[in-house]
C-alpha cells in the first residue's frame, strides 16, 4: 500500500473531533509533501484513454455522421470531435465493445458500404446498424486521432477462425486472401493493431461463462492470435466485474501471466449503488446523492488494490498490465430518451469523480496501464454532447484536458492526511491528489477537494525539487449540479487558478470546494 493510500485510509478512519465541524467556507490546512520517484515507474499515458461502442448515439450520430449534416466532416467522420479529442490527446480507443462486441462480426463491416448487410443491435436499443462504419472507418478514425486502436474480438458469438482471420487481414502483408481483399478495399498496408481483447465481460453479456471456463477459451483463441512482422500482439484478458476477487484469481493462475499482455477490470460508479430500480439522476440531485456518488467513486482505489494484490502473487515482476477498460459514472437516462441508449448530462460531479478516478489510477501506475472512460460521445459519463449541428465539451472533457499532463510522466508519490468531507453521519477524504514530474524537470501536481462548502489550505514540501515559478488551471462552478446545455456550452469551464504561491521553499495554495485544480512548477 503507498503512504497515499494509507494515509487517506487513516482519514476514513479517524473521527471528527467533537464540536470539530468546520464551518461553511472555512478553509483547513493540510501539510502535503511531494517525495522523489524512480525514474522508471512512469504514468502511462494509457490511463486516459477512451470507449466508443456501438450504442446509442457514441457512433451513429456521434463520431459518424449523416453526410447531409452541415458539421465540417472527412468523409462521415465529425471533425470537430475529432478537433476536440486531439486537443486531449487521447492515447487509445476501444472499439466496438462492450455487449456489442461478442455480437460483432467483423466481416459484415468491411467492403462497398451498400454491400454490407444489416444486422439488428439487440444490446442496445434493438435498433438496425447498417455496418456503414467498420474496421476500415474506425481505423480512419484512428489515424485521425493519432491515437491507439483497441479491437475487442468477438468470443461470446464468434469462432477462432473469425479472430485470427481479423488480425491476418489488419497486420499481415503477405500475399493471401485476407491481405488480397484488405488491399481491394483500399489500404494496400498492414494497419498492424497490437491491443486486443479477447472477449468482453466474459462473466455477464460476453456468454455468462465461469472463470474456470472463460481462462480455457482464452487460452484457445491466443493460441491462434499470432503476431507479424512488426506487431507484436498485446493479448488483453476480460478481466473481473468489480471487486470479483475470485475471476482474477482464477484467470491469473490458470492462464499464467506468459499468455497475456494485460487483465480487464469493469467498475462502475452509481449514485444510488445499485443495478436494481433507480440509478440516480444525473442533475437535480442533492447532498446525498452527491456524497454516496462520491463514496462509491472512491472505492475504486480499494478495488484496484485488492486485484493488483492478487495478480502480484503470480506476476512479482509486474509484467502484466491492469487495464481498468470501463469506468465511469452510470446514472439514469435522461429523460424522454432511449433507455438503450444510455444518454445521460455530466455535472460537475462526474468531472470530481473523473479527477478522482484518475488520481487512484496514477498512485496505482505500478499495476494500472489503461483504462478506458465509458464512453466518449454521447453515452453515459461522455466528454463529448451533440445535438444535430450542435456539440459541447462536458466537465469531464475539461478534467482529461487538465490531466494530459500526467502522461507516460515521472510518477511522484504524495504524503499527506486528508481531512473529512462529512454528511450524513458518514465521512470520506475530503482531498485526494497526484503528482508526476515530465522529461522537461516541471512538477505536476493535481488536487481534488471534493467538499461542497469548505476551501483547503495546502502546505506543500518538495524536497529536492528545484523551481520557481508556478501556474495552474481552475475546474469548479457554483453548485455541483451545475453542467453545460447546447444554449450556454461554457457554463463549467478551465479558468486560470491564482490561488498558488511561493512561500519559502514550500507551495501554498488554497483549493476553492468542490474543485478540481492542477499546478505547475518548473
């Protein structure tokens, strides 16, 4: 466990003093210090990456578009997405799935677009895809992107025939029949895609299979998911649902972690806790539906512990890749919408739940290398909203923009005891925190107080850090509930922060409520 972790565990722990409640607006003062990395542990920039599934309006309607929509597009790609998610640089994108994924097959989505034959998408909304955007459209996209491709294959409906003849027709340049009709489809060369997932939820939508069963069918189809020249495959396990000990343990003793690049890890964040009856809302929610949002978000952290201990017992060097490839905040659809379609609005609660989550992610970079925010165009915890012509940047998208500057960064561990957020005869970390150093020497420090009304003062020592200036960027608004419409799409936006200074050889700062804030030092 890293002093963060444990730290903050004491704070869960210890009581408020009686009479000790701090007053509306008070702020409290916290002693943080900074301490040296090593070298090699790095963030990867992996952590940040994103989902798109064939649901709801993620594709259709979302990164591909209508041609008679008037949107500046190439081909029926929308470029002001493709703008906005550059500007982020998002390292990597899962694709097509999801549930969708293990209904997927591949070959219905290559080849003359009028060719391609329909197929009824009965995961999500029971609605007909015509297979307009395929391997082909989605690589584009991609390219355009400048991000990685992350395919998940189809076990729970496909063969291993199907698999391997995917991975032959994206990586392979020799002359056969895959390559012959990948080059007549117009890309002469090889795309060579590395990341792939074999089978999607293996335990729920991806064939409800036992962890005993799913390890042995992993097994078989690696066997025949081969590498070519200049691809060296990442073979990515489906890993667990939550805190399911048992599947890890399971796959990482009968698989053995030789066989696999990286293990899956899907964990949801819901406001009311529970799958069953009402989620929670996404706006118009109160203190209690913001604090157990809260509560839940942050039992990622014990999640992520419990399963990177036990991948520990058999892979002590760390080779194997925890890949937390869904997360996010799942509330109820918005009202009068597709409840397949899972669109929901983003508050700037979901945008401390994001700053949070990724924090957990960094602190535990020794395990976690990926992960993947479900999703990014107009399904559930999205960084991107669209109506028709119109496009917004949720305050989620704004905490990624803050946080690019962790990636693949010099991991710097944090010391400090975090005082308690309150409510209800309940408690939580009040602050919760990363920090990375980046190959040009500057500090990154990023802060999150998830208290609604009070400020934190911070006091922070950085031992053998050397610097002189410090600057940051500001994520609040007046209420938590507050979130951005297609009439005011700046309502939450980045602000420059002015609350850091140099005092002595130590950063003061002053972390306004319900805040996300990432500062500089060089």
């Amino acid at each position: 466990m890293s002093v963060f972790r444990f730290l903050a565990a004491l704070a869960l722990a210890a009581p408020l003093a009686a009479g000790a409640q701090p007053q509306e607006g008070a702020s409290q003062t916290v002693q943080l210090t900074v301490q040296p990395g090593a070298p090699k542990l790095l963030i990867s920039k992996h952590i940040q990456g994103q989902f798109a599934e064939h649901l709801g309006r993620c594709i259709y309607g979302g990164f591909w578009v209508e041609p008679s929509l008037n949107v500046p597009k190439q081909g029926r790609i929308r470029m002001d997405i493709v703008e906005a998610l550059r500007k982020i640089h998002v390292p990597n994108l899962r694709w097509p799935g999801g549930c969708f994924a293990d209904t997927y097959h591949w070959h219905d989505g290559v080849g003359p677009a009028a060719q391609r034959p329909k197929m009824l998408n009965l995961w999500w909304g029971n609605t007909l895809e015509d297979n307009s955007f395929g391997t082909h459209e989605f690589m584009e996209l991609c390219g355009l992107l400048g991000t990685e491709p992350y395919l998940a294959a189809n076990v729970g409906s496909g063969t291993v025939q199907e698999m391997s003849n995917w991975m032959e027709y994206l990586n392979s340049n020799e002359d056969t029949p895959m390559v012959q009709e990948r080059k007549k489809n117009g890309h002469p060369e090889p795309y060579h895609v590395s990341w792939w997932g074999i089978g999607n939820e293996s335990w729920g939508c991806g064939g409800n299979m036992t962890p005993e069963y799913y390890s042995d069918v992993y097994k078989r189809y690696a066997t025949f998911a081969h590498d070519y020249p200049g691809t060296p495959l990442k073979r990515i396990v489906s890993g667990a649902n939550g805190d399911d000990a048992n599947w890890t343990e399971v796959c990482m003793k009968n698989i053995g972690p030789g066989r696999m690049w990286g293990l899956t890890l899907h964990y949801y964040t819901l406001p009311t806790g529970s799958w069953s009856g009402s989620k929670g809302k996404a706006t118009g929610f109160g203190e209690d539906m913001y604090f157990s949002t809260l509560r839940n978000a942050l039992k990622m952290d014990a999640i992520v512990t419990r399963h990177a201990a036990i991948m520990d017992k058999y892979d002590k060097a760390k080779k194997v890749a925890l890949l937390v490839d869904e997360w996010g905040v799942w509330t109820d659809v918005e009202p009068g919408t597709n409840p397949g379609f899972l669109y929901q609005q983003n508050t700037l609660r979901d945008a401390l739940v994001a700053g949070t989550t990724l924090n957990i992610f960094n602190n535990h970079c020794d395990r976690v290398r990926g992960a993947n925010l479900a999703q990014a165009v107009n399904v559930l915890q999205a960084l991107v909203l669209t109506d028709k012509e119109k496009m917004l940047l949720t305050p989620t998208y704004h905490v990624f923009d803050l946080y690019q500057v962790h990636q693949d960064a010099e991991y710097l561990p944090l010391q400090f005891q975090s005082p308690d957020y309150a409510f209800g005869g309940e408690k939580i970390p009040a602050l919760n925190a990363s920090a990375s150093k980046d190959k040009n020497g500057a500090v990154h420090i990023s802060l999150v107080n998830l208290d609604p009304k009070n400020a934190l003062t911070l006091e922070t020592a950085l031992p053998g850090v050397s610097w002189k200036t410090v600057t940051g960027r500001l994520l609040t608004s007046a209420s938590v509930s507050d979130y951005n419409t297609f009439d005011k799409p700046n309502n939450i936006k980045l602000a420059d922060f002015k609350g850091a200074k140099k005092k002595g050889d130590k950063l003061a700062l002053t972390l306004p409520p319900k805040s996300v804030v990432v500062v500089e030092l060089k």
